[in-house]
C-alpha cells in the first residue's frame, strides 16, 4: 500500500493536505510531516484544516503552514488549487465538514490516508488505508523513514511523535503495539522530548474547560450495573461554562475512569444541531459496530458518530445499542 502511495504523490507536483472536521493529533501531525516531506522533493504542498488549528496543537506549526478553512476570502477557489487533494486520518469525505464542498467539485486527484476500519472507501480516485496500523502518523513514519538518511528534521520528528502519542493516548491505549513503541523510541533518539510533547498535548487546560469537565461529570449516568457510563454536554453548557467545542476533548475518558466500566460515552450537542457521540471501550466490547449502525466509525475500542437527531432521542437509540452490544460481547 505504501508503495502505491509513493507513487500517488511522486505524481503530483500540488497536493492539498486536508483532515477530518476539528482536527486532532494524529491528523495534523501527519499532514505536517507529509508537507515537509513534500516540500523537501520540491513539491508545493498546502495544510488546510476547519474549523482552526486548536490550541494544543499549534507547536506543531513553528512554520506557520496550516490555514484555517476560510471559505469566502483566501481559499474561494480552493478547489481549483491542487492536482491531488489527500484526506488523511479519514475515508468518508463528509467528515472534512465545510471543506467537502470544495472537495467534491475539484478536478484534482481525490485520495485518502487512513487507519481506520471502514468499508471501502467511496468518493476517491485512489485510497491507501491500513486499519492494522495505530495511527496515521504510523502510516507516514513508515514511507517518510526509510527514505530519510539519517535523523529526520525536528519539526517532522516532533509532528510524527505526537501524532502517535496522541491517538494511542499517551501509549495507554490497546493499539500500543510494539511497532509503535519502536517507532516512538526512534523519534525520541532523535530528539523529540517526550514530556514536553505530553505538556504541550494534555496540560494545557483552560479555566473554562475545567468548568466543563466538572458539569459533565455532575450529570454522570450509569447503566447496566455501572458497565455502561456516559455524559452529555449541551450547547447550553458550554456557553454557561465559556467552553468551546475544542473544550470536549479527553471528556469521554473521564467516565471510563470508573472501576467496572466497560463502555465509557461522551454525547455532545453541535453548533448546527446535530447530535455526537464519542464511544471508548476498556476491551471487550466492539463499540465500531456501535457507531456503524449511525454511520460513523474509528476503531474497535474507540469509535464515534454524528446524526441529524435531537441529542436525547439519539442518547436513548445509542444506549440501548450499546447495551445490546454488550450482551453480545461480554460473555
């Protein structure tokens, strides 16, 4: 797959580098490692991300390369722009949000770099995915690595780590594999200072986001004897807090912090009106056979989706899903 590829990008002399809708690190750290790479072939490359680079992220970006989506100035005929448009870490183009109008009217290459599970991808003219990799910054470490003489520049170094960091959760997750560990050690040798990646990623907390947690978590609910832990946060709570949607992130590991919990939930109500949820298990239950039934997905342990429902009706069809799923899977 990497070999395909390689050739995909040897190809193209413009690549757009987009990801999903609010970006995380795995994301964004492997669209910065692939636009140094790519700008070190000579090749002009663009970071593009919507709605904005969060906060904990930026020291990713010393170079100023990622622009925020803006639709009606600088990037009105964004389409128009590349021979190959990649959305990486995602396989459904509808999760780029306000950037899949822009994606779907291109005459560029449309591909896709993904870890993953999903059916096969649609709405691509080529797709290089690997759902037995932990991240897509695997993904990238793995083409970029060998290619690289030597130790890798410090800002691609630092983009790959904390991409792998940040979607194996600080290596506590069950895709913390011993590749993935080998990797890490590489880029450490290399340079890359493992606590303050962990500093810049998890310690950055806001006053607002603090009040958030501790909303959420007074609203708490538990199911099926305490295997099932969920919370909600409405658009109410956050302007009641001064939190963003940026704000959320981590919150769904908070209930799955309980002894006995089996499946931990975060729902969340969206600016537009839709309904999400983010849906982490402790090991035994397949929580992407969950999110497939709402169209969404990720991974076994750790998946997500986001429908056009009110958020209680979708906290009750989600709940009784994930009970069923449970009776199945915990023997």
């Amino acid at each position: 797959m990497l070999d395909r590829f390689a050739a995909f990008l040897d190809r193209h002399a413009k690549v757009l580098l987009t990801t999903h809708e609010n970006p995380d690190g795995d994301g964004v750290g492997a669209a910065i490692a692939l636009a140094a790479h790519l700008k070190g072939q000579g090749k002009d490359a663009r970071i593009v991300v919507t709605p904005s680079l969060p906060e904990n992220l930026r020291f990713l970006d010393p170079e100023g390369w990622i622009e925020a989506f803006d639709p009606e100035g600088i990037h009105r005929d964004l389409a128009t722009w590349p021979d190959a448009w990649l959305l990486i870490d995602a396989s459904e183009p509808h999760r780029m949000g306000p950037l899949f109008a822009a994606f779907e009217v291109t005459k560029a290459d449309r591909a896709c770099l993904d870890h993953h599970l999903k059916d096969a991808p649609k709405g691509f003219d080529a797709e290089f995915t690997d759902p037995t990799a932990s991240a897509s910054t695997e993904l990238v470490y793995d083409l970029i690595r060998p290619r690289v003489g030597g130790d890798l520049p410090p800002l691609m170094a630092q983009a790959l780590y904390a991409g792998l960091v940040s979607d194996t959760g600080n290596f506590r997750h069950s895709n913390s594999t011993p590749k993935i560990h080998h990797a890490a050690a590489d880029l450490i040798a290399q340079g890359v200072h493992p606590a303050r990646t962990f500093n810049a990623l998890y310690q950055t907390a806001t006053p607002a986001k603090l009040k958030l947690f501790g909303r959420a978590m007074g609203g708490l609910e538990l199911r099926d004897g305490g295997r099932f832990a969920y919370v909600s946060v409405t658009q109410a709570d956050l302007a009641a807090c001064g939190a963003t949607q940026e704000d959320l992130d981590e919150l769904v590991e908070e209930p799955r912090k309980l002894k006995g919990v089996e499946v931990a939930a975060l729902f969340s109500e969206t600016a537009d009106g839709r309904a999400k949820v983010s849906l982490r298990s402790r090991e035994r239950v397949d929580v992407n056979a969950v999110c497939r039934q709402f169209d969404g997905g990720g991974h076994r342990l750790a998946s997500g989706a986001k429908v056009a429902l009110p958020l209680k009706t979708f906290i009750s069809q989600v709940e009784a899903a994930v009970l069923a799923q449970m009776k199945q899977d915990i023997v």
